[in-house]
C-alpha cells in the first residue's frame, strides 16, 4: 500500500536496463585490474555480458567468448566504479523552511538530469551516488540512490529494489545547521527533543498499521510524513545523518540506538575523537576531507587523519564529494588525501567503493569488481591515487558513459567554455554565501 | 605634509623572538627555479640568508650548522592573493575581516589594520610549505581596501610585513554587483564609478602636487591645499603606478573592461581570478598584464562557470606571467592551499616544474620580491619546503618548512 505505484516503475526501470545492456559481451585485455575485493591482477582480463560482469582473472585463465568485442588496455588500470555516499550534484531542492521534519520530501521530485554535475560526476569516475537534500533540517527528506546511467530521467538513473521501489535513504541533520527561529530548534537538546517526538509518533502509527492489518476498517489514513519515519524505523530507509562534533555523534548514536534505526554518519569532523565510540556501536561513516578546517565551527577540528584513525578503529569508512563542497571530478584524490593522513592504500580504495556500496544497501550489485556484479567500472591511465592519473573512460552496466578521447567529455572533465552554468543547489536556510551543507 | 604610506617596504632580517638558526638542507632534489634542479644538492641558510647552494658533493656543510634531510626541496611557497589572517577559521562575525559592506569604494581600508598573526589557518597553510602570503581584502566590493604581502611567521603585523600594501582590490562582475542604490547594480554602473572615482583622485593628485610646488614658490594663486582624504590618496597611489590595481574578473566582458581601465588612466595592473583569460591572451599580453589565476579546484558556478584546470597551462604557453592563488573562500573549506592549487595545474598541462613556477618564481616576479623570494640563490632569504617526494602528489607530505633559516614546521602533513 505505501508503493502502489511500484510495479508500473519497475516495468520502466526494466525497460530502460534493456536499452542500455550491451548485446554483445566484451572482452577487456591486458589492464592492471583491481577489485577491490581481492587482490590486483596485473594484465588481467574482464569479460563483461549484459551488463553484469561474466568473468575476470589473469589473461589466459579467463575464457573470453569467441564472440566477445576485445578493448586492448594494456598499461591502464581498471577499477571499480567510484561511490558517492553523499552528493548534492542535479540542483536538488529538498526540504523548504516551512519546518524542522520534513521526511515526505523526496530528492527525485526536484533533480534536473540534465544538469551538467552529471556530466562532472562520470568524468570523475563516479557510477553511483546517494543524491541528497541540504543539512538545515533535523530531517531534510528522502534521499535517491541513482546510477549514472546517462540516462534523462530522473525514472532511467534511479536505482530500485527487486519490487520496483525507488531506493533511497533518509537524510538527517543536528548541530548548528538546522537551529535557527521557531519552529526550527534553537538548541542541540531541543533538536534531539523533536526527533524523539517525531519518531515517537511514528511508531505510533506504525503499531496502528500493523494493528489495522487483520481490521482494515482501523487503518489510519496514510500520513506521507509518517510513512517516511516509519520505513526509517523498519530499516528500509538508512538514515543518513549529517553530524560533526563529537558530542553531537554520540547524540546520533544515542537516537539511534533508542529507536533502533540504522545510520551512516556523515561528515564526522570530529570523529577521529570518538572512534572508538563509533566503532563499538558499528556504525559507519562517510567522511569528508577538505583543503583546510573551519569555515564553520563545527568543522574548525576536521582533519586529514580520520580516515586513518577510523580505519585502525575498525570502522566501515566511506569518502564522499559533498558536491559542491568537493569536486566530484575530484574524488580520486579524496582517498589520496586520506592515505596522506594515515590511510592504508587498500582502505582508501575501498573508502571510494565497496564501503559505500555497503553503506547504501548495494554491495551485492557495486563497489568491487565480482562476478555477478554489475558491470561499473573506471579505466585509468596510472595509480589511482596519483594527481597526474587521468579518468580515460567510465563504464556502467557494461556501457560507455564517459569517454576523455570524445571533445565534449573532455570540455566536461577540464572545464572550459560552455561547460556549462548549474542549476544551484537549493539549502534552505542556512549558510548565506556559500550555499552551505 | 603628503603620508608616503604606499612605498614603504619593512626590510625585516629577523624575527624578534626567533633565532635565526644556522641550518643546512640537503635534498635529493633540489629545485632552485633559477636553472635545472640539483641532484643531491645542498641549501646552507646562515643568519637566514642563502649562503651557498649547490651539490652536497661540492660544499661542505660548516661546522656547527643543523642539518635536515628532506627527499625534495623547492623555495618556501608563495600564495599569490589570499585573504587569510584577515579571515579567520571561525567564520564568524569577529573573525572575517576581509570585505566591508558598508560603502562599495574602501581604497583606503589597509591591510595591515586587520591582520592577525596567530590565525590559525597562517599555520595552516604554513604546514604546507608556504612561507609568504599575498594576502588582504577580499573580492566582492567595487573596490574593497587594499593588500599586503607577509611571511608566514611573526608575532606581529610587522614583523610579519614584507610589502605592507601592495595593491588596492577591485571587483568587477557579479559579485560586486550588489545593487540597492550605494553599490552598482549593473556591470556599466559598476564602470562609471571607478572611472568617476578615478577621475576624481586624479583632480586631488593635481591638486595637491600644485599646492605643493606652489607652497615653495610662495604664489599666492595656488589656493587651497585640498584636506588629506585617504580614499582618494590611495587611489593617487595608483594612479602614480606605486601601487598596482588587483583587479578581480572572471568573465570575458569583466577582463575587458579592466584592460579598458588601465588603458584609459595608465594603470599598473594586475588580473586576479581570470576564469575565461584564455580568451584574451592576445589582449592580456599585448597590455603586459599578469595574471593571478583563481585556485584550480575553485567551484566552477557563477562568473567562473566556464573555468578550466587547463588554464594555468594556456596562459603560460601563450607568453603571461602567471601566478596561483588560494582565493577566497566563504564557507568550506575556509581557505585553499595554494600547494594544492597549483597541483591541479601540474597535472593539467604544466607538468612539475612548470607549477612550481606558479608558486615560486612567477609569483614573486608579479608581486615585485623577488630580490627577496621565490628562488634559491645566494642572497636570497632562507626560506624553504621539504617534502617526502613529488610536492604535488596527493600522497606526499611536506615534512618541513623553513623561514630565514627556522624551522616553522616540521610535522609531516
């Protein structure tokens, strides 16, 4: 009942899959592959089919089907598709300033595909992202989780379930973001006070819905917002919650552990001083490195050492672009800049892949380059944590979606005249000049 | 009696409270930036100067001098227009120093006013190997106040200054577009008062100079001294090319008109941000304009929607000078870093040494010190930064950072 328009989207989404799988497979030769999951194969062949990926190994332990279309990589690595846990690319529009919760809102309503931080995100290597609202809520609305599929709808980029519902999770915000004037909260308690309320109310309904299951005549009349909140707190929906300082995490961890929600925590500035806290609750993070701390108070402790620091915790460590925040033509160095401040190479890697995959419910379709996989997946031209490295060409499901020898790819990779005015992201609220997340 | 506050320039030797400590840097790479790096070269800094340099092989280090080791060696970073020191990491009220709103024209707001030593983000960016800052009021105002050049260290203003004003910040294009009757609402508005503004520091220029001559000749016809007015004497600071105009532009139209201006008044100019000069180099190098480039990763939207990595690149073949910039930052992060900058454009075109030109040599050459910085040469200051491998690669770290011969950091970042 909450997705009666399920099954006439799934029809679409199939639909569109189709257009886009390669009817022949292909063979990709001589590249130093790594999976991520795994270890690298130097010369290694990928034979992908319909999409998904058929085989990969060392050249000569893979049969490549007679029929197969050959791309010759020899001296180019081939790595898994890069994952953006948290982007604000497509001129999203979350969220308005009616109100601090928000959760009927959903992202896909307002992207414009066509915008060009697309055409930038698959210049970066980037297949999948959680496309999300702004942080000056509490809860700024329902995420999308899309696949740059080159697509110009919003229905064609859009990942769904096997029941055809639109995947997404939730975005979530406390500190200083979302307080300002009534009815927004102007406290950190009093932030944490409407969330409980709001999430004690949706368990409320949640317990009518399933008490009007066996009496249809008791079921409550459908509360978008309320379905939201009650789908965060069955697990389908993931929270994800912006949060920096320390003690505002432990707040997000507190919530959660209440209501028994699942979270990823998001930016984490001050992590690396509770990670052992993070860890133990099991929570992971999608972090971010920027060029210097401050800009806010809340970021004035963020430094290049969390990722290294978390991953020696044994926490699930994601990057993300925040797109505009970082480049997302830019998101290889992420994991550069994470590996400067103490990173394992191998984490690093996976900051920009699996874990994100993990972190948004995929790992069983993206993040690692294995069989069954789809087929998403970064040609580069050296060591994918070198500045120097350049993003030849990006693949998802098997088909080219960037392509830095094709002049407009390039003008979209460098920059240049007419690459394009965006749409500027919508945040409500907050931050006047820099359009802030 | 005319203040001369324009031309003076602060020759500090040394920082009160440091000693300048004896040291001697030996790198597996030494680039100079006055001809090709030295292998296994050496850097002797004495009493904070360049003393010799050259291969280890060949100079002996002198008894006594501290001896540090770094992978590769290049001059202390030079960021070509900054407002850090003046805007601050809180990002608050009481810490953003950097742009008055209350009237668009503030030729007369100096940096030296606003500067403080013990920013966080100076040490910041000083972990990063740059030891002086281009720094002061930020874009965003027809003309916002001026700027300053500083080292990277010092307990106070001046010992920090090394040229305590060395241009006067204007705005053109979108961001100084702020309308609402005191300030221009239109790019042709925006142009009319500078060229108004202009004319009229030109009148008090005259003025003052004939009061002047004419107070010796005792003529009584000479009329009235004009009263000292500090906006337009810093205006007639540049109209007497003393001070150079930093004129921020991004868009064609914008880099036009401020060749327009220096055409039309016989300015000293130069360009900062240029996000579409590489329309205009025939023009830009037919007016010997250099240009301070905006930060590579600058986001790409308003007037900078048509910005290139590769624009470092093709300024420089087409024959400008062309220095990198850590810019203005609003938000997050707070500031750049111009190491960081300039590696974008390494990779996009100019390769290593041709960036490192960008935040060393071209950079003093622009900003007019580079008798002092920019290269290592004997004579010069001992400034210095030492990394693990290739500055520019996101895996390497500075792990030293050396300002007349003291080490001013050395944690590996």
């Amino acid at each position: 009942m909450l997705h009666r328009g399920g099954f006439l989207l799934l029809v679409s989404c199939v639909a569109a899959t189709a257009a886009f799988a390669q009817e022949v497979p292909q063979a990709f030769t001589g590249a130093r592959i790594i999976p991520v999951e795994g270890e690298p194969i130097d010369a290694g062949t990928l034979v992908v089919e319909a999409g998904v990926i058929k085989a990969l190994g060392p050249a000569g332990k893979v049969e490549i089907p007679a029929t197969a279309k050959r791309f010759d990589l020899k001296g180019k690595v081939i790595i898994p598709g890069l994952i953006c846990t948290h982007s604000h690319i497509g001129g999203i529009g979350g969220g308005d300033g009616s109100g601090p919760v928000q959760p009927e809102v959903r992202i896909y309503d307002s992207l414009n595909v066509r915008d060009s931080g697309f055409r930038r995100a698959v210049a970066g290597g980037l297949t999948t992202l959680n496309i999300m609202p702004g942080s000056g809520h509490l809860l700024s609305g329902q995420t999308v989780y899309v696949k740059l599929r080159g697509s110009k709808t919003i229905e064609g980029i859009c990942l769904r379930d096997k029941e055809g519902r639109i995947l997404g999770g939730m975005k979530m915000a406390n500190g200083t973001n979302s307080q300002r004037a009534p009815p927004f909260p102007g406290t950190r308690a009093k932030s944490a006070a409407l969330m409980r309320a709001e999430f004690i109310r949706a368990g409320e309904y949640r317990d009518k819905l399933a008490a009007a299951l066996d009496e249809p005549d008791k079921k409550p009349p459908r509360d978008l917002r309320l379905e939201g909140l009650v789908e965060v707190l069955e697990g389908r929906r993931v929270v994800h919650h912006h949060t920096h300082r320390h003690d505002d995490i432990m707040t997000v961890l507190r919530l959660s552990r209440e209501f028994g929600f699942r979270v990823v925590l998001h930016h984490v500035s001050e992590g690396w001083m509770v990670a052992e806290e993070i860890a133990r609750a099991k929570v992971p993070c999608s972090i971010i490195l920027v060029d210097s701390p401050g800009g806010k108070l809340e970021a004035i402790n963020l430094v290049f050492k969390t990722g290294g620091i978390l991953e020696k915790a044994g926490v699930l460590t994601a990057f993300h672009t925040d797109d505009w925040i970082t480049d997302s033509r830019l998101f290889l160095r992420m994991a550069g800049l994470g590996v400067r401040g103490g990173m394992s190479r191998k984490a690093g890697l996976e900051a920009l892949t699996l874990a994100g995959a993990k972190m948004l419910d995929l790992d069983g379709r993206i993040g690692s380059l294995k069989v069954g996989k789809d087929a998403d997946f970064v040609i580069l031209d050296g060591d994918p944590l070198s500045v120097y490295t350049k993003v030849l060409e990006t693949w998802v499901e098997g088909r080219k979606v960037f392509d830095r020898s094709n002049p407009e790819d390039l003008l979209h990779a460098t920059g240049g005249y007419g690459a394009g005015a965006d749409q500027e992201p919508y945040h409500c609220c907050f931050g006047d000049e820099g359009g802030g997340r | 009696m005319m203040p001369r506050i324009f031309t003076c320039i602060l020759l500090l030797a040394v920082i009160p409270g440091a000693v300048s400590a004896q040291v001697a840097v030996r790198g597996g790479k030494v680039y100079t930036m006055t001809g090709p790096a030295v292998e296994d070269g050496i850097v002797i800094v004495r009493d904070g100067k360049i003393a010799a340099i050259g291969r280890a092989a060949d100079i002996a280090v002198p008894e006594g001098f501290k001896v540090l080791e770094a992978a590769v060696v290049t001059p202390g970073l030079i960021d070509a227009r900054s407002v850090v020191g003046l805007a601050g990491y809180f990002n608050h009220e009481h810490d953003q120093d950097q742009l008055e709103r209350s009237i668009p024209i503030q030729p007369e707001l100096r940096a030296i006013d606003s500067y403080n030593t013990r920013e966080p983000l100076i040490e910041w960016v000083r972990g990063y190997g740059v030891t002086v800052l281009h720094t002061g009021h930020a874009p965003g105002e027809l003309i916002s106040g001026q700027t300053m050049i500083v080292k990277t260290t010092g307990n106070t203003v001046d010992d920090a200054a090394l040229v305590p004003t060395a241009g006067i910040s204007v705005t053109l294009g979108p961001s100084s577009l702020r309308g609402g009757g005191q300030s221009p609402g239109t790019r042709g508005k925006q142009i009319s008062m500078l060229r108004a503004k202009l004319l009229q520091a030109r009148s008090y220029l005259e003025a003052r100079e004939k009061s002047v001559k004419k107070e010796g000749e005792k003529d009584e016809k000479a009329g009235e001294e004009p009263p000292v007015d500090l906006a337009l004497e810093a205006l007639a600071s540049a109209l007497r090319k003393e001070v150079p105009l930093l004129i921020t532009a991004h868009r064609a139209q914008d880099i036009a008109s401020a060749l327009r201006l220096k055409r039309e008044f016989d300015l000293r100019i130069i360009l900062d941000g240029g996000a579409e000069a590489y329309l205009l180099t025939d023009e830009l190098k037919k007016a010997d304009v250099p240009v301070i480039i905006h930060p590579a990763m600058a986001r790409y939207n308003g007037a900078l929607q048509n910005a290139s990595f590769n624009t470092p690149a093709r300024l420089k073949k087409a024959g400008l000078k062309v220095a990198m910039q850590s810019g203005y930052e609003s938000y997050v992060p707070k500031t750049r870093v111009v190491l960081f900058e300039a590696a974008i454009a390494a990779a996009n075109g100019l390769g290593l040494e041709g960036a490192l030109e960008l935040i060393t040599t071209s950079a003093a050459d622009i900003l007019g010190i580079s008798d002092r910085v920019g290269s290592l040469a004997v004579g010069k200051d001992g400034d210095l930064a030492l990394f693990d491998g290739d500055p520019f690669e996101y895996t390497t770290h500075c792990v030293g950072t050396i300002i007349e011969g003291r080490v001013v950091s050395d944690t590996p970042r």
